[in-house]
C-alpha cells in the first residue's frame, strides 16, 4: 500500500488556530458505519451516541513545556525534548543539527546546560542536561509545543490541555480529548457511561511524517503506555456485560490494541508500544467506537482510521475517509489539533 493514496488537499483556511469556545461547542461529524450515513453535531450531542453501560477510554496525558529556544554562539538554536531516558538524560530533536554533535557541550543559559550523547536512529540526539534542579530549570524555559501548522493564535496554554490531563509525558495534546469539558464528562457519568483512563505519552510514534513511499517500510517510533488492572477489569464487565469500548483519540486505540490478549480480555499492562496500525494489516480486538479528530494528510492517524473502518466492514476504507474530508470541507468543518470532531461507529 503506498502512502500517496493518504493524500488530500487541505488549503490553509480550513486549518484552525483557535479552539471552540467553549470546547464542547466544536462541531462533530458522525459516521455511522451500519448504514453508512453522516449526520452534523456539536460535540456536546456525543452524549446521544453513547449508551449506558458504554466505556468511555480517554488518555490522561499532560503535555510538557517541550521547546527549549536560545541562542548559542550567535545562531538561534531549538531542543525539542521527547522522553525522558533518566533522570538527567532526555531524548530530543534538535536545530541546527550540525551544533549538536557528539561530545559537544552546548550552554543555555547560566543555570542549565547539555552535553550530546549519541545520535538516535531517527536523526535525534541523546542530550545530557547539567544542572542543579534539571527538571524545574527545563519547565522554566520551556515553551508548549504546538504544533507548525498553528501560526496565529491567542489561545492560552491550558487550551492545548485536556481538561482531565494529569500524568505529564507528552510533547502533543492526545487533541480528541479536548473537546470534552467537564461538565460534559459529569453528564455522561450520570446517564451510565463508564468513564476509563489510560495513559500514553505522545513522542515520534505519533506525529512523526510517514517518509517511505510504502506504508510497510515506515518504522513506528515507540511511546510509553500503561492500562491499570481497575481499568482492564472495568473494561471487560463493560464488553461481558454488552456495552462498547469507545476510545477517544488514535492514541487511546494504540493502548487498548496493545493490551488486548484474545483469550484474557484487556491485560493490564505497562511498556512501550510502536504498534503500527494501517489497512490489510490489523485485527482490531480491543474499540468498537472512535471519537477522532481531522488528520494531516498521509499520517500514521489517517491510516489507522482507515484501518477502523476496513474494521466496521466498510468497503474501500481510505476512499471513503478522504470522501468523509471532502464532505467536512463542504461543510466548512475546522481541522487539525484545534479543529472539530468526527465520531465512527
């Protein structure tokens, strides 16, 4: 399968610099898979898809102060931090590259500094950080990592957090999630939805482009995840019981299908997963529903939905997502990280 067949036109006024004020007033396209119809929400009428005894699966990640910018020796330079090796090593991706070579050690400023470790297969580095108190130094003079794509925005930090955010690991919002506010949580928890949490720390594995002209020679880059034994416990009396697993965001669905054993059920679990999911590739197990956001173009996210929807029987999966784009376009629909939603089911 070639990675072309993933593209779409998006032209620039579609992408969204702001999030819905307030979050729940986004807009929300609904697949409906059985009889292929779709239907326009706002994200607050989710609550008339979901059922009593559904489990709803959300990523309680947080975000990190991620982007480290300074100048050193007259050139502005940028540490994007990934994941935390140990306690002073992080992984990173650096600019430029060529300052960062092995054995140099490079200053920030006068209370922190990094000496260059290694170079890591995907071209980033192994930084060593100096200092007294790294940890509160790096929080200091690091900026949220939104992502290129927003240019213009007056959106306070908080906006690119998920309202239930509370494990900090991430270098990008699990973006699905931040439609939800929590009044709208304590409405669904009252009407029987089974609330779940799980964590998985977003790094590489989920935004990093898809480079290989074939979707096969692409290398997922692995992230840290865990499901607790509550969670998976819950999650099995929802399935033994007939609710859905409905997972919000692609980064909830790498949890879930890398936990789900086909004899035990979901297993409780800690690690790092690269799990890799694109059509003609996967045995969806674990999500019956998908609460998404809108894609970039030839995306390791874009594949898995499509993945989804070969799952749900529908034929022609890709075509029929980018025909989904092209009716969210019609629609004047926002996308991206601070764009509307689409719930499959």
């Amino acid at each position: 399968m070639r990675t072309q067949d993933f593209n779409y036109y998006l032209p620039e006024q579609y992408i969204a610099q702001n999030p819905a004020t307030p979050r729940d007033s986004s807009r929300l396209l609904v697949f409906d898979t059985e009889k292929d119809t779709v239907s326009h929400f706002r994200f607050r009428d989710i609550s008339k898809f979901l059922h009593k005894n559904d489990a709803l699966v959300l990523n309680e990640s947080k975000v990190i102060p991620a982007r480290i910018l300074f100048d050193y020796k007259g050139k502005e330079c940028e540490i994007f931090i990934l994941k935390k090796v140990n306690k002073v090593c992080f992984e990173c991706l650096v600019r430029p590259g060529k300052i960062f070579k092995v054995g140099v050690e490079v200053r920030i400023n006068a209370n922190l500094s990094i000496t260059v470790d290694s170079i890591t297969e995907f071209g980033g580095r192994i930084l060593e950080f100096h200092g007294r108190n790294v940890v509160s130094e790096i929080r200091k003079l690091g900026h949220m990592p939104l992502p290129p794509y927003i240019k213009n925005t007056s959106a306070k930090d908080v906006r690119y957090q998920t309202v239930y955010a509370s494990k900090e690991g991430s270098v990008a919002a699990p973006t699905a999630g931040l439609h939800f506010t929590k009044g709208l949580l304590h409405d669904l928890k009252d009407n029987g939805v089974d609330i779940e949490k799980v964590i998985l720390h977003v790094g590489l594995g989920t935004f990093m482009p898809v480079k290989s002209d074939i979707i096969e020679d692409h290398k997922m880059h692995s992230e840290f995840f865990v499901i607790s034994k509550r969670t998976a416990d819950n999650l099995n009396s929802v399935r033994s019981n007939g609710g859905r697993v409905i997972a919000v965001g692609t980064t909830s669905v790498r949890v879930l299908e890398s936990t789900y054993d086909s004899k035990k059920g979901f297993v409780s679990k800690s690690g790092d997963t690269d799990i890799f999911i694109y059509p003609g590739h996967h045995k969806w197990q674990a999500v019956d529903a998908l609460v998404t956001n809108f894609h970039l173009p030839k995306s390791t996210l874009l594949m898995l939905v499509s993945s989804f929807l070969e799952n749900k029987g529908v034929k022609n999966p890709t075509e029929k997502l980018l025909e989904l784009y092209e009716i969210a376009k019609e629609n004047k629909y926002r996308f991206y990280s601070f764009g509307d939603a689409v719930f499959i089911y």
